[in-house]
C-alpha cells in the first residue's frame, strides 16, 4: 500500500502524529520486505499497531526478560537460569527441556513462550541501522520516550571516513536502545548494519550503505557492530546484538521489471571474494558480530538462504560466527512460492534449516517445521543446532539472567535518551560527511555579516522527514536547512517546486528572490519518492524540473549561487559542475535530525568541511549502456561494458570516489616507505626456479611480513581543519586486479600551519594481494606504485 494513501483514513481524528507515522512506516515496510502480505493484512497490521501503540501511552511497562525468579521461585532451579554455569551448559538445559512444537516455537522472528519455564514471548525484528528505529514489530516510541537520536543516513556517516565515529555512533545507539528495553519499549536484537556494495548507482538502498568500496564497508560495518555489542567487563558479552545484512551480492531491488524475489546475481568467484564477501568476512572475524542476514536474492541459481555452502560453509565453517543466522523477511517464503525452488513447503523448510539457517523473520519455519521433521526431511537435531544459536545469542545479552534492573545497564532509561550529547554528535557526523565538491574563488564560506539577505530555494529547502532516510526513528527533534541557515542570517524562501518530483517548477517566483539577495542557496535532490527499498531509479538525472530550476536562478541570482544537493545516490550534475555562475557545490546524504544546522555550519565556515564521496558519481551515459542486473566488476573490453566502481570503472566521472575539497589545503610528504619488499620461501618452492606472477597466500610466508608508511601531512591554509589521508595501491596487471585499490585511511585533525605524522603499517598479504579468477588470494609479485594524493611510490615485491 502506498504510504501516501494512509492518512487519509485519520484526517479527521485526533490521534497522535508519531503513533501513525510509526505505524504506517511499519505496516508500509512489511508490505514492502514480505511479499506474499495483503493489502488488506497491511490494513490489520496497521490498525493493530496503532491500538497497540495507543495502549502504550498510558504509561512505562517492563522489559521481556526470562528466568523472572522473584515472581517464580521455582525458576531457580533450573540450570539455563543458573548465571553460575557456561552459556552453552545453560543453552543444553534448556533446549533438553523443550517440546518439538516449542523448539520449533522459536525459529521464527516473533518466538513462542514456554510459561511453564518462566519463557515469554519475544519478539527478534528490530533496527538501528541510524538510530533506533521504529521499524521492525520489537520497537515503538511512546510518550516515555517520544524520540530517539537521528544520526545521518549511513552513505553520509560513510564519508566523514572517521573509524572512531563509526563505534561512537554505534556506542550511543546501543545505549539509547538499552533504555528503551528497559521501559518495554524496544528489543535487544538490531538487524543492522547494511553493509553491501553500493555497485549500482541506481540502487535505492544504496542510501543505507557504506557506499562502494571493499575497504571502507569493512571498516564501517566493523566498527558500528563493536560500538553497538560491546559490553563492559565481558568480552563474550553483548550490550546488543547486530546484524550484518545482507549476505550475499544483493543490491538490485526492483529495476525495470527485475526485482529482488525473483533475481538471480550470476556472479564470479573472483567478484565474490574481492568485492562482495569481504565486508561480511569483516563484520564476522573483526567485528564478531552476533548475526548474519541472508537475502531475497539468489547467487548462481541458488537463494541465499538455502545455500549450505554460503551459509554453514563460509559463515559458520570459515568465518565461524558466534551468534545466528537469520532470514530476510520471508526469505524462506520466498524461495519455495516466487523462485519455485523446491516442490513442497516442508522441502524449503528443510533446505532452510540444513543450509545453516536458525531463525525465519516470518512465519514460514513455524508452519512447516513439524510436518519436515514427520517426513524425514530434516531432523530434530538440526532444529536443536538451529535454536542453541538463538538462545546462545539471547544469553549473551542477559535475557536469560533475570531482572535487567538489577543487571549492567539497568540504570538506564529515558533520561538516557536524546540527551544533549547525543544530539551533538548527530550534528558532529553531519557536519564531518558533507562533501564540498566544487567551490569558486570568493564563494564559500559565507559572511554570515557580509551576507545581509539569502534566498533559500528548492524543494529539499524545508524538510524534516527527508533528512532522516529510511529505516528511521522519531528523531528527538529537527533542524530544517531553511532553520538552520535562518539562524545566522535573514532569509527568503521559495520551494520552486512542490515536491523533488518537480512535475512543474515555480522558475519566476525564485528567480526574484535571488535577484535580489546577497547569495543564493538551492537545496535539491531526492527522497524516498526517488530512491528507497523496493525503488530502484531508472536515470541519475536530478528529478522532473529540478535542472531547470537551477539554471535559471543561477542566471537571474546577483552573488554567489550555492547548489546543495540532498540525497543517497549520485546525480549526473555535469551542467552544475561547468556552469560558472554555481559557485559552489554540496552534497549533504541524507544529514539527519540535526542536518539543516549542520549545513549551515559549512556554509557560513563555522565548520571546515571534510567529507569525501564514498562512491562514483557517473555521468548519464553510464547508465545508459549498463544494465544493473548484470553483476561484473571488472570491464570487458570485448564488449565494451565498462566496468564498476573506482577500483575497475575505466569511463568518465562526474565526481570520483575520494573526491571533496576543504577551505584549506593539505600537502603530503613522504616520510618513510620502502622500494624493495622480499617474500621469503621455503627450500625447494616452485617460485625459487620458476618465474611467478603470484604466490598462494600462505601462512609460512606470510608471518609478520609487513612494513610501515610514514607521510608528513600539513594544512597549508589559516584555517583548521580535518583531512581523510587515503593510502592507495595500484597492483601488477595480473589477474585482471584493480586499477586502484584502497589500502588504509587516516582522518586527521590539523590546526591551521601545522603538520602531523601519519603512519599506515601494510601487511604485504593482506594489503599487496590480489583474488586470482578461481577467487584464490594471491601476493601480487612485480611493481606496485603507492598513491597519496598527487604522491606515487613504486614498491617492488620480489621472492
């Protein structure tokens, strides 16, 4: 159901606005994750949801908890609520204790009570993929705790390339969900991060990723995971659970008839493990994150979710994860009714289950568990393997430990949430992701003294719901751009068009205005109406009118014209980037609840800006000739498809990955950096003879096989500022490696003359490989040259 339609059902009534809006962005989600949801169960979700949410206002409730001995005496006795004994010892009591219809009571996301155990219902679906989320069933907002923090949409956290703001982000979300638990109001089990590849500009949720690059999700989705579990004092312990999402080489969601219950990602070995798997391998070894999510799509013919060798395989067998593997939503359904890939119900359970699945977001395992088990398809073992992991996951978290009050973290509560701090750091992000991406001589940053009039204009100019993207929260309150620019100076504002659809823009109403004002600002783009989940775009041109729009108050304005734009994906702003009367260029994500101060501040230099794009911008012509269904990274001149991504991408751009400018400059010098790397070998290995082009990453050569980079970094202007260093490599041409690669980044902190040591330490197997065509991490041997900036370094990396 279209989101749009549904308040027209409560214009008349007085209910509270975020109820509704929670609500609706519920029912809307569930409509849009699971498929096979009617119209009409949408309704009843909703109706449900808003009575629900109605009863919440009348006051706090308690958390769900188990093990509740003080209302149960008798629960003490039992061996799974004895915090004396090792998680898994627990975990085998329990499990012992449990019914084949309890057991299979807890593989799906709304999980069964066992009353008799002291066992309530417990529901798995929450998010905090930029805050706590009101989507998913396990969290709502009341009037307890109206809002929670608002943090930038991910691709603009992305860009402030800061790894400490990554975990602090995740630090804050974690408590402020750890608040809400304790008042009823939220669970303990997040499904985020989404760490897939932003490989398609045109992905709709590419807004909720880290963007493009190998590297950076990697560091994202690692760092947001140990922000959001880490628990004080045990390092098995969880604050939170998180989720990495979702696995694998899923980022095609609906595109000219192609969508993501039916698409089949034909993807090589060689993508696979240099470009899709990496960031989950990450989130899994380095992050230790509690969960993994398979998604809708299939990879090579199979759905992922019933893939042993991707799930019990690599996750579980390779990676070995410590926590569980969940579904989409309705993954399973998906897989037997929309991809026909089994002939019976009981068959996709059974498929589900042995692959390595432990929990269905859905009903689909609840319904057809039993009947697999009688048939002889899978056995009551393997449903025991299954919810050991989800009850691993949830003692962890303490749910088993009895009254949380009295636990870490039982302090906590409304007063924790939206606190001033908080807040702050949701401005903090803003400001540090925002890329300035062209700036004219005597353009930014503006005199908030000099200017005495600006005009504001475009459709993006007063939002509030814009700036927070999707899979969002109420925020504890919002700074609009036109608010925030308000602040400092006096201000004119014309939309110029009535929506970012911009079917008719009002050109003359704001020409006039910046006629007549000292600078002019237009704040353009998208929202959810252009790109979100289950919305793909079709062209990377700004929506309707809207490059009409600037053009012609560009001409009309008499001072500087600075052109925002407001989105997750890339536009093709080629007539912007060359037109001399747009002085200025920013691209500002999705910033937000705090985003319309934060842009304010980089336009009036109360704040240095920093950001840099996370991913290529690429002109019309791209997407012209490259179907987004088709997978490969690597061009092929044969065809002349032209590759993805900086790293093999081989055409024009309108911006490129790393790009984003400063109002000072920053000059590179290296320090330290050596011109010879040697590989040792054993006695007799076939490279002392014969001459190779690679070596088989291995563990007797590659110990402690590493050097350091050292770089003198220093802000040649007068005003302080930060500056992302990013440290790239170009390898030998073998194997069809990348063009460029990303090996490190370092975000420093320079006061205005003054210079810092950066030291990268490069782990020569890590960092100098590269994944040969049967997906085999090979040390590259030959030349590979360094890049910093305008610096080059060639290395030589000899056995």
């Amino acid at each position: 159901m279209p989101k749009k339609d549904i308040p027209v059902l409560f214009k008349h009534h007085n209910f509270s606005f975020s109820f509704v809006s929670n609500s609706m962005a519920m029912a809307t989600t569930i409509a849009n994750r699971a498929p096979k949801v009617s119209v009409l169960l949408c309704f009843s979700i909703y109706f449900a949801l808003l009575s629900f949410s109605c009863s919440r206002v009348l006051g706090q409730s308690s958390p769900v908890f188990a093990c509740d001995v003080k209302s149960n005496s008798s629960l003490a006795s039992l061996g799974f609520c004895d915090t004396s004994l090792g998680i898994d010892s627990r975990v085998g009591d329990l499990v012992k204790r449990l019914t084949l219809q309890e057991k299979i009571g807890f593989l799906v996301n709304k999980a069964g009570s066992v009353s008799r155990l002291g066992i309530p219902q417990y529901e798995w679906w929450s998010e905090a993929l930029h805050g706590v989320s009101y989507v998913g069933p396990g969290t709502h907002f009341s009037n307890v705790v109206p809002g929670a923090t608002s943090f930038p949409q991910v691709i603009l956290t992305a860009a402030t390339f800061n790894t400490s703001l990554f975990e602090a982000i995740g630090r804050v979300v974690s408590t402020e969900a750890r608040a809400m638990y304790n008042v009823g109001l939220a669970g303990l089990t997040y499904w985020s991060p989404n760490i897939n590849i932003f490989r398609d500009p045109r992905w709709g949720r590419g807004q909720e990723t880290p963007g493009e690059d190998p590297l950076l999700s990697s560091k994202y989705g690692s760092g947001y995971v140990r922000g959001l579990q880490q628990r004080d004092g045990d390092p098995n312990g969880l604050k939170v659970a998180a989720c990495c999402k979702h696995y694998t080489a899923y980022d095609v969601d609906n595109w000219k008839g192609t969508d993501r219950y039916h698409f089949n990602a034909v993807v090589t070995k060689q993508d696979m493990d240099d470009t899709f798997q990496p960031p989950f391998k990450s989130c899994v070894i380095d992050g230790n994150v509690a969960s993994v999510m398979c998604s809708y799509n299939k990879v090579n013919g199979k759905p992922t979710c019933a893939d042993p060798d991707l799930l019990a395989g690599v996750i579980r067998g390779e990676w070995k994860l410590n926590g569980y593997i969940v579904s989409d939503c309705d993954s399973v359904d998906v897989f037997y009714n929309s991809q026909h890939y089994t002939k019976t119900p009981e068959e996709a359970a059974a498929k589900a289950i042995l692959a390595g699945l432990d929990l269905n977001c859905g009903s689909f395992l609840g319904q057809h568990t039993e009947a697999a088990v009688k048939g002889g398809l899978v056995d009551e073992a393997a449903i025991d393997k299954a919810i050991s992991n989800n009850f691993a996951t949830l003692m962890r978290l303490g749910f088993f430990d009895g009254d949380p009050s009295k636990q870490l973290y039982g302090n906590l509560g409304p007063k924790d949430v939206c606190t001033a701090e908080n807040q702050e750091l949701a401005r903090e992000t803003a400001r540090q992701g925002i890329v300035l991406l062209k700036n004219s001589p005597g353009s930014l940053p503006l005199s908030p003294t000099a200017i005495k009039s600006l005009a504001v204009i475009g459709p993006n100019a007063n939002v509030t719901k814009t700036m927070i993207g999707n899979y969002e929260g109420t925020p504890c309150k919002y700074t609009t751009p036109l608010q925030g620019l308000t602040a400092s100076v006096a201000t004119t504002y014309q939309p110029g068009c009535s929506n970012v659809a911009c079917g008719t823009a009002q050109v003359d109403d704001a020409k006039k205005i910046a006629a007549s004002a000292d600078a002019t600002v237009l704040i353009m783009g998208a929202d959810q109406s252009i790109e979100a989940e289950s919305r793909d775009r079709i062209d990377l041109n700004l929506p309707g009118q809207q490059t009409l729009l600037v053009t012609e108050v560009a001409k009309a304005s008499k001072g500087p014209v600075i052109l925002v734009i407001m989105s997750g994906g890339g536009f093709d702003i080629s007539f912007a980037k060359s037109n001399d009367k747009i002085t200025s260029i920013l691209w500002v994500g999705y910033p937000g609840e705090a985003g319309g101060a934060a842009i304010a501040d980089v336009i009036f230099g109360y704040y240095n800006p920093s950001g840099r794009l996370p991913m290529t911008w690429y002109p019309q012509a791209y997407v012209d000739k490259v179907p987004m269904t088709n997978m490969n990274m690597r061009p092929d001149p044969a065809t002349g498809y032209p590759g993805r991504t900086y790293r093999f991408y081989t055409g024009e751009t309108v911006y490129s990955f790393g790009d984003g400018l400063s109002y000072s400059s920053f000059n590179h010098h290296l320090a330290q950096a050596p011109k010879l790397v040697y590989v040792p070998l054993e006695e007799g290995h076939v490279c002392r003879s014969t001459r190779c082009k690679s070596l088989d990453v291995a563990e007797q050569h590659c110990q402690n096989l590493g050097f350091d980079i050292h770089l003198r970094v220093k802000n040649m202007g007068s005003i302080s500022g930060s500056h992302t260093v990013f440290l790239f490599t170009t390898p030998p041409s073998i194997h069809n490696s990348p063009q460029k690669h990303l090996l490190g980044f370092e975000k420093v902190f320079l006061t205005g003359q003054t210079e810092t040591l950066v030291k990268f330490k490069v782990d020569v197997c890590k960092d100098l490989s590269v994944v040969d065509e049967l997906g085999t991490r090979k040390v590259a041997l030959g030349q590979h040259v360094l890049h910093v900036g305008s610096l080059k370094h060639s290395l030589n990396v000899r056995v």
